[in-house]
C-alpha cells in the first residue's frame, strides 16, 4: 500500500510486514514521485537507512498497474 502526497513530494509505503517506510519523490525514477491517485498500484523498493537512522524506502519503480476487468451488462442486444 502506498500513499504519496504529488504537492509536498513525499509519501509512505506500507511493507508486507506491515511497517510504514517514508519515501521522497527523489526516490522514485526521474525524482518526481506519483502523479495522481495511487489506489490499486503496486511498487517495488529498497530499504534504507537514513542520516537520523531511519528505515526509508529507495529506488521506487512503480509495477505496471492493470484495473480488473468487469463484465459489462447487456442492454437490448449491445454490449
């Protein structure tokens, strides 16, 4: 789970284990973080440490994100 805030350039991410990692936009390719919403993507990481001792996530890429696809109902014969 991710949560990135594209105004102040920062974030959080959420490991398997449950611990909350800060993460900066620098940490992502090309420095800019997330663009618009982050619900249902997937990213992959390091962890590091920072200057105060902090665990932070590293080199962020962002996993290619597919939405599921939903049936669409039939109206009179049209899809």
């Amino acid at each position: 789970m991710i949560w990135f805030n594209e105004t102040e350039n920062y974030g959080y991410i959420a490991t398997a284990e449950g611990e909350r990692l800060y993460v900066h936009g620098s940490a992502f390719a090309g420095g800019k973080g997330i663009e618009g919403r982050c619900k249902g993507i997937e990213v992959t990481f390091d962890v590091a440490e920072d200057e105060e001792g902090r665990r932070v996530a590293k080199d962020v890429a962002v996993v290619e994100y597919s939405a599921p696809h939903r049936a669409r109902r039939r109206h009179g014969g049209r899809v």
